[in-house]
C-alpha cells in the first residue's frame, strides 16, 4: 500500500510538474530509488537513511521495551524519538506487534532488490546516513559510496530517529541547497 501510494503521488505530479524531487527516509528511500529509476522526470533525491544493509542494534531491545512499558524518561530524547516515529497506536497486544513481521519481511525483500538495481541509478542523489543508526548497518555507506550518482553525507551524532541539533542544522542548509 506505501509504495502503491508513492506511485499514486508521482502519477499526480507528472500531469503537472515537469522536474520531480523526491525526499525519503529509510524505507521511503527505496521507493523514491524505484522512481528515479522508473520516471526520468524524478531528477533529484534527498534520501535520509538508505537501508541497503540492515543493522539491528542491540539499543533498540531496551528502546522498544520502555515504549512498550510506557516507562521512558524525560531526558531520554533518543526513545522518545522513537516512539514519534513509530506511527502506531499504543497497545498491549503483543499479537499485534507480532503482525508487522510480514511488513518487515516485505521490507528486507524491498532492501535486496534495491541493492542490485542501485548500479543502474542515473539520477543526482545524496545520501545522509547516521552512524548511530539503530537498524541501517554503516556497511550501507561503503555500498552507497560506489554509486557515482549518490554523494553520501555522514552524520556522526543522529540515529536512525534523532538528529542531533548541529547535524539537524546542517540537513536543513542542505535541504535549502538541494531546492536551489
């Protein structure tokens, strides 16, 4: 449904828009890649988070059990981020957690095809990828590194969820580049 809404979203634009930009975080990415790949009028991406190798970090156990719990302090600004991230409703059912496996399957099958296809990628991108990120490996860096349209920007400090407010200046200068 998320990439049938994306496709649903870049049919609209092309009846009126010459030049597409298209900005993505994480799974996002890999669709707005799909585009550029499929619409030469998609002319520039902004990806945050390209998951072209999954990471899992251990953080993200204790992370999503205080979420679970409810039991996150308030100085504790990197789960909290994640819990405005998760775009869920909060519940207790485990059951229902467990139903997001097939997406997450969905989503690595997703990541697999991305990574064989990237070569073919003609269109300006560049790539913010966090080193703290908690489920993107930096092993996506060195790949993304060999694309000669993708020029990867490192952000030293940011997770996955976070930006760390010097990093998250420096994405929105290069935001405002990127439109110029």
């Amino acid at each position: 449904m998320w990439e049938e809404s994306v496709q649903k979203a870049i049919d609209e634009l092309l009846l009126t828009h010459e030049e597409i930009y298209i900005v993505g975080h994480s799974m996002g990415t890999l669709f707005a890649i799909d585009q550029a790949l499929m619409e030469p009028r998609v002319t520039r991406l902004f990806c945050l988070s390209i998951p072209i190798k999954v990471g899992f970090r251990l953080r993200m156990i204790p992370m999503a059990l205080k979420i679970y719990t409810k039991k996150i302090k308030d100085d504790d600004i990197i789960t909290l981020a994640l819990r405005e991230c998760y775009g869920c409703v909060d519940s207790k059912n485990i059951f229902l957690y467990l139903g997001w496996i097939p997406r997450y399957l969905d989503l690595f099958k997703k990541i697999r095809e991305t990574r064989k296809k990237l070569d073919k990628l003609e269109t300006p991108c560049t790539a913010y990828q966090s080193m703290l990120d908690e489920l993107v490996s930096p092993k996506s860096i060195k790949i993304l590194k060999r694309e000669s349209k993708i020029r990867v920007e490192i952000l030293d400090k940011s997770t996955h969820f976070y930006y760390e407010p010097a990093e998250l200046d420096f994405l929105k200068r290069e935001f405002i580049q990127f439109l110029s």
